[in-house]
C-alpha cells in the first residue's frame, strides 16, 4: 500500500498522547531536509499516561515499528511509510497500541 515516506520531523504520538520521537541511525537519505525513517530506526516515546489493571503504570516507551515499504530501501531497510505498521510498548514490553502519526511531509510516496 503506498503512503507518504516518514521522517525525523514527522509530528506522532503514542495512543495515550505521549510524544513520539523518530531517531533515524542513518541520516544520509532525506525528505523534506529530514532524515528518513527506515524498518529499524528507534521511536522513543514521552510523556505517555498509559497504565494497566492494579494500578500499574505501563507508560509507552519505545515502538516497534513491524512492516515498511516493500519496494523502497535506504542504505538497505525498507523506509517507513503512513500509515505505518507499528505498536507502543512500555519497559516491560507490554503493547500499548498503535502511533499516531499527526503529520509528515506529503511530497515523497512509497510503496
């Protein structure tokens, strides 16, 4: 399914309104003046509330981003595209749900 191309500078939150942050490892690929995100990039995750039956706090730490692009590589990962395949976890690995992706930049489309 082809979708914009994500990027550090793309504005995302966990399902639980935390900020998601895009830490790209490789920066030499850009769009929009902005590194691309690929398959195994971090996304550190802020500020998420999420807490599970106890009350035990499970905030959203990280997220795993699970399918990209299937025909567009960089430095050989697949990009990352909107809507993006991806779940929130907290510290303990505990699924949180999916990002949100609130924007990115909309001129580059991969499949």
């Amino acid at each position: 399914m082809p979708g914009p191309v994500l990027h550090t500078g793309a504005s995302a939150t966990c399902p639980h309104g935390g900020s998601l942050n895009i830490v790209a490892a490789s920066p030499r690929v850009k769009v929009s003046g902005m590194p691309v995100a690929v398959l195994t990039d971090q996304g550190v995750v802020a500020g998420c509330a999420f807490t599970v039956p106890g009350p035990k706090p499970q905030p959203c730490v990280t997220t795993k981003w699970t399918v990209g692009a299937t025909r567009v590589t960089a430095n050989g990962q697949p990009l990352l595209i909107n809507p993006c395949v991806a779940i929130c976890q907290s510290a303990e690995q505990i699924p949180g749900g999916p990002p949100i992706i609130s924007s990115s930049q909309t001129r580059v489309v991969a499949t």
